[in-house]
C-alpha cells in the first residue's frame, strides 16, 4: 500500500483511538476554525452580512462549539448564487483547483469554486476512504469512468474526483477513461486492465450492462468483481440487475455532491450511509423544523468542516433522509438511510417524484424490456389538462412495441396520485414515445429526467 493510502488508512484508525471527549474537541476545533475563516474573510464577506441579518453582531456572538450550532441560519444553493462565489471564492485565486457546475434535472446549474485541498480532501481521499472501509483491493488494478470531454470540457466532479483518486492509488494501477468512449472500447480496456474494481456513476454500469446483452460481447473475459457508484441513487432492482449481468461479488453505493462534498458511503450493499462525520457535521430537520429522531425523515442539512472556498454551513442540500442514529460501523459516525431527492413532477395537482421517473427503467427491464433510459414531458392536452409523455430508450423489434407502451403506463400509474388523477380525468392518460438509443442523452449517459414543455 502506497503513502497516501497508508495515510487515508491512518486518519481512519486514528479516528477509533480517540476517546469520544477527544474527537468531540477534534471537531470542535476544526468548526470553529471554518466558522471564523468565512465570518472573518478579507475575500467575500456575504457570509457575514448574512449572519448580521440574523442578529450575530461580531465573533464573540458566534456559536463556542458545535452545541451551538444551531444558533446559525440555514443556508442553500441561494447562498453560494447571491454570495457570487463563483466569482468571488473565499480564498485567494491561486488556490483554487476548478470550478464546477451541480448537475441538475431543472434550473440553472450552481457553479462552484473547489479549492485545492476541498478537491483532494473532500472529494478524493473520501472516496478512497469508502473503498478501504469496504476492503476493496486497491493493490489490484482498477478502472474509473468519469463524465467528462476529452481534450475540450474536464470542468466535472467526477473527473475531478476520480483523475486526483488516480493519481494518489497510482497511474500504473487505475486506468481512467471517459463517458464518451463506446461501450466496445470500454469493453477491451477492462479486458486489457485486468481490472478488478471500478468507480463511476450508476448509470454508466446500467447502460453498459444493458449493452452488453444487444452485443456479442463476453461477460465472461471480464475480471471485474467490485463496483464503487456515486452521483445517483440506484434501486434494488437495478443493483440486481447489475450484478447478476456482470457477475459481481460487491456493488457499494457512496453519497458524492458537487457542492457539499462527499458526505458517506455504504458499508454493504442496499445498507444505510455511515456519515464521516469528522468531516461532516450532518443535521435531519423535520418539516416541522426540529432534529428528527431516530427513523424520521426529514431535509439533509450539512455543515462542511473543511470547505475553505465557500461556506457549507448549515447548508440544505436538497435531499431527504431518515437519520438512523449512532452507526454500528463506528460509534464516532452516524449514519442516514434513503436518499430522496426532493425534487418532483407536478401533473394536476399531482406529484411524482424524479426518483419514480428513474424506476421505471428498472420497472420496464424487470418485465424483459432493455430500457436504456426514461423521460417525463409534460405537455397541455385537451382543455389545457396536463398530458404525461414518457419517453424511452430501448431497442426493441417492432412487435413489441405495444407491450412496451402498455408496460410503461404501468408503471407511471404505480404513483397513486398520478393514477388517481387519470381516472378522474385530471390529467389525460399518458402517452409514450419510444426513442432509439442515445436520443435522451446530455453528453454521454446524463438525461433529464423531466421536461416541463409548458414554460
């Protein structure tokens, strides 16, 4: 094992020594640090005239410790836009890794300024983390797959992630290519790499899998045993699928986010998240705004301790999680469950959630359909009524074209609202449109995941 794993590895055991007074202090001290660096900043001060809106007049009316926390307003994506980070990083120019766009299914994307140490820090030496506390074999050789273009636009998380991952596993043993290479050539360089783990996005294992069943290319010529996802959630069905089609051992899921970094990892498959949280101080707020106890849902708010760049504190950051307590992978840790994006399609006065838009790919492939990808657009109908379209990717012969179309109406009507709505002539019934392979797609393997055509 290398220097840098050997460290990563360190900081973990380091972490089980202390006594939780210690890492309390630990955490404490690093809070602090990161609280007085964005209220005190010679290079934006938003963060401080927000905080003097909220009555916290000068540093001796900051919070002491995190206890303390919060004392702080609640911040979002708003913030970082109305703060001009993008433009105006909290740290000196020189310092600044890449600036990078969220990627969002609807509204402008939020751009952010990674400073070095965020990139290498929260970002990568995280995701290694997650690897070792999942015993991948990184003396193995590897094989990493980021959304990027090559030699034209590299300004994308995961090719941030991944190429500082590469270079600190080292060059000999992971190999990195692009979303743009076709499947065949990604084929042959598992083949040629011997590689035995890989990372990328669940959506370029799902439709490389699916790939691989239209092709005469042989499962069987592959090495490949584990799979480290991130950038999306993924159903059972899908995790399944996927490691029934490419013979899998292990298929780990870890919880990255463009602006607030990486935040947990699964410890086995289909498990709930274990927050690092010496890292990240994790808040789940109730809709009714107070801490969700152990098994409520509630918003996921983030406070990020090493965000040097712009302040992730007491940051929303858009999704909804159950807070599951004290993790059972390390008592310093706690971990969060069922990671919801709270983002929906309205129809009527109807909602289905964007989550539900993805199944039903997965729904579509369990019936024997090879789904590639699903699109909602709303359009107007009759009378102004919304009309549903669902579109989808798949190859398909002619002839099962109508099963194809009845089966995606199935399971867009598995949302009871939305069924609701169609019998009660709120919405019209939906229509379907089956597309070819690759219509869908923004740069390699990202669609939205819905249109909303009647803005």
């Amino acid at each position: 094992m290398n220097k840098h794993l050997q460290l990563i590895k360190k900081e973990l055991e380091k972490i089980n020594d202390l006594s939780f007074q210690e890492y309390q202090e630990l955490r404490n001290q690093r809070f602090r640090k990161m609280l007085l660096h964005h209220f005190e900043n010679p290079y934006n001060d938003y963060y401080k005239r927000l905080l003097l809106q909220h009555g916290i007049k000068n540093e001796s009316e900051l919070p002491k410790d995190l206890s303390e926390l919060q004392k702080l307003p609640i911040t979002d994506k708003n913030t970082i836009w109305q703060g001009d980070y993008d433009k105006n990083p909290g740290i000196n120019e020189v310092h600044i890794y890449k600036r990078l766009g969220t990627s969002g299914t609807t509204g402008k994307p939020l751009i952010v300024p990674h400073s070095n140490a965020f990139a290498i820090d929260n970002m990568s030496r995280l995701i290694i983390r997650a690897q070792i506390m999942n015993n991948f074999d990184l003396e193995k050789n590897g094989y990493f797959v980021a959304h990027y273009y090559p030699g034209k636009d590299e300004n994308f998380a995961s090719h941030e992630s991944l190429s500082i991952m590469q270079g600190l596993i080292g060059r000999e043993k992971i190999s990195l290519d692009s979303t743009q290479t076709n499947f065949k050539t990604h084929f042959d360089n598992l083949i040629k790499t011997k590689a035995i783990h890989s990372s990328s996005s669940p959506n370029f294992y799902i439709t490389f899998a699916t790939s691989l069943i239209t092709t005469k290319m042989k499962i069987e010529k592959l090495n490949l045993k584990q799979l480290l996802c991130g950038g999306a959630s993924m159903s059972d069905d899908d995790l399944d699928f996927l490691k029934e089609r490419l013979n899998l051992d292990k298929i780990i899921l870890f919880f990255p986010t463009t602006d607030a970094g990486v935040i947990g990892t699964q410890i086995n498959e289909k498990s709930d998240y274990v927050v690092f949280s010496d890292y990240q101080i994790v808040e789940v707020i109730t809709k009714e705004g107070k801490p969700a106890k152990i098994g409520e849902k509630g918003d996921l708010v983030v406070t990020n301790l090493f965000c040097d760049s712009y302040p992730i504190i007491r940051y929303r950051v858009g999704d909804e999680v159950i807070f599951k307590g004290i993790s059972k992978y390390n008592n310093k840790f706690i971990e969060i469950g069922k990671i919801k994006r709270k983002t929906d399609a309205t129809f009527g006065d109807g909602f289905i959630s964007f989550n539900e838009i993805e199944g039903i790919s997965g729904y579509l492939r369990k019936k024997g359909i090879l789904a590639f990808r699903v699109q909602i657009v709303k359009r107007r109908g009759e009378n102004r009524i919304d009309q549903p379209v669902i579109r989808i990717e798949c190859k398909i012969n002619n002839k099962d074209e109508e099963n194809t179309k009845k089966t995606a109406i199935e399971a867009f009507r598995r949302n009871e609202q939305m069924d609701y709505l169609i019998k009660d002539g709120g919405i019209m019934p939906p229509k379907v449109e089956i597309l070819k392979p690759g219509e869908l797609t923004v740069g390699k393997f990202k669609s939205k995941v819905f249109v909303d055509e009647t803005l």
